[in-house]
C-alpha cells in the first residue's frame, strides 16, 4: 500500500495567529513528513484563514472542518478526538499521527512505527504527570500531543456501545448526599460507555490510554517503556539516558518541558530560538 493511503499527518489548529514556535514546528513537520497527507484540522471558523495558508494553497496541505464548539477549550477538543465524526473522517487511511504545533518531529519514522501495529502510541507518561519529577516512574505512554493511532480501531471504539470501567475519583469525600448521588448517575450511569458522546468526561489520551484497552483487549497498545523511541515530553533529559542518548521520533510541548535541552537538538535543524 502506497504511504499516502497509509497514514496521514494531522495538525490541529485552533487560531488564526500562529506563534514563532509554533510556525518551527510546523514547518519542521512539513520537511520531514512532507512526502505524506498533512491536513489541517480546523473549526469552521478558521476555513477562510486556512483555504488561505500557503501550505494549503500550494498543495502541500489540505484541511478537514469540524464544529466550533470542539475548539472552544480542552473539553471540547477531548470531545473531537472521542467523536465518531472525526475517526469517520480520516477512514481511506489505516493510521493518522496527531501533531500538535508545540511538538516537533527529527526524522521520518512514520512507516516504521505503522508496521508495529499498534494502535495508539504516544509519549511515556510519568507518575505525577505534569508535575513529575526526575525520580518518577513511568506509569503509561499515550502522551495525544505527537501520537500515532489506528483509524479503524478508533472508529470501531466510539461507535460501539460498551459499558466501561471507568471510576472518577473525587477529593471531596464529605460532599452532600444529593451531590454524590448526581455525580454517580453522571459519571457512573450515564458517562461510562464508549459510544460517542457517552464516553467518561476525561483528558482523551487518557481514554485511549488506560480507559480503552481495559474494555477492549484487541485495542493494541506498547509497553511504556516500547513508547520511548517514539517520543519524548516530561522528563526528555531522563528518557533520553534511557534511550541510549538517541532522539526519539518526535516529542512534544518541548518549550514548556526542559526547554534548555531541546534547545540545542532543534537549533541543529537551523532554526533560530
């Protein structure tokens, strides 16, 4: 199968301002992934400004239009990457890579990450998350910000009514009676399934990531420690030792982890910081 029926690249964009560091990363994802379908993913509001962008209006790019409201805030951007509609969208492809405008690709491995049959590989996550420290272990992969997923398996998912497993947990253990019986109704009877738009109200990588593979065991996901020539986000000085001090893929939200060490690695690639 030809590359470009094979898997896409999109890139989410919210604004019509791009910033300095997102427009590296963006151009950085069109010299190394440039030989593949790139498409824009946009609200309605921005089809004029992209139809307008010089990677659409030279061919390079094409773009995909989706409600506003996905776009408003995170929520709403969760909701787009647990609907129907957007695995739908991208179903001539058998996989899609998710690039964000603060993550930034090295080289092309896309093919050979495809032949791995995974179907959703991002970034390891550490314990604490965003707040993890150097010691932390690593407790999952997934990271959505550079991530690669299988269209049909995604599809498959949110289209299928299957109750989940999902507990929220709150820090409010002495909240009224009225409000934890409202909160069990919602979260436990009503947002628990994976049929869209029943899915439990969380961060969508975290759906894809542990609450997925729970309730469907064909949903192929790595090892964390698999994930880490993948892509790098918190900790990228750490996962780099555990690489073997190699580059991963890609990584992401590289000015907001450890900025002085992805410093120098995108200089090498001639841009200014």
């Amino acid at each position: 199968m030809d590359k470009r029926q094979r898997v896409c690249v999109t890139i989410p964009v919210y604004q019509d301002k791009i910033s300095a560091y997102e427009q590296i990363a963006m151009d950085q994802c069109f010299k190394v992934l440039g030989d593949y379908d790139i498409i824009f993913i946009v609200p309605v509001r921005l089809q004029f400004f992209i139809a307008q962008h010089p990677y659409c209006v030279s061919g390079k790019a094409k773009y995909i239009t989706f409600d506003n409201d996905f776009f408003a805030d995170i929520p709403g951007y969760n909701k787009l990457m647990k609907s129907a509609v957007f695995y739908k969208s991208l179903l001539s492809y058998e996989f899609f890579l998710i690039y964000q405008l603060d993550a930034f690709v090295f080289r092309d491995e896309l093919m050979e990450w495809c032949d791995r049959g995974y179907d959703n590989i991002g970034a390891p996550l550490f314990d604490g998350h965003d707040h993890a420290k150097p010691s932390s272990a690593i407790v999952g992969q997934g990271n959505g910000g550079f991530c690669l997923r299988n269209v049909n398996a995604c599809y498959t998912v949110v289209t299928s009514l299957r109750r989940l497993n999902y507990k929220k947990v709150y820090t409010d253990s002495n909240a009224p009676g009225l409000r934890k019986i409202y909160r069990y109704i919602k979260h436990n009877l009503v947002y628990n399934y994976s049929l869209y738009p029943f899915q439990p109200i969380i961060n969508e990588d975290l759906f894809w990531t542990e609450v997925v593979p729970a309730a469907f065991p064909v949903f192929n996901v790595p090892e964390p420690l698999n994930s880490i020539p993948f892509s790098f986000e918190v900790n990228p000085d750490v996962l780099f030792e555990l690489n073997g001090m190699m580059l991963p893929f890609g990584c992401h939200a590289w000015w907001r982890y450890n900025f002085d060490f992805w410093k120098p690695h995108i200089q090498a690639f001639g841009y200014e910081l």
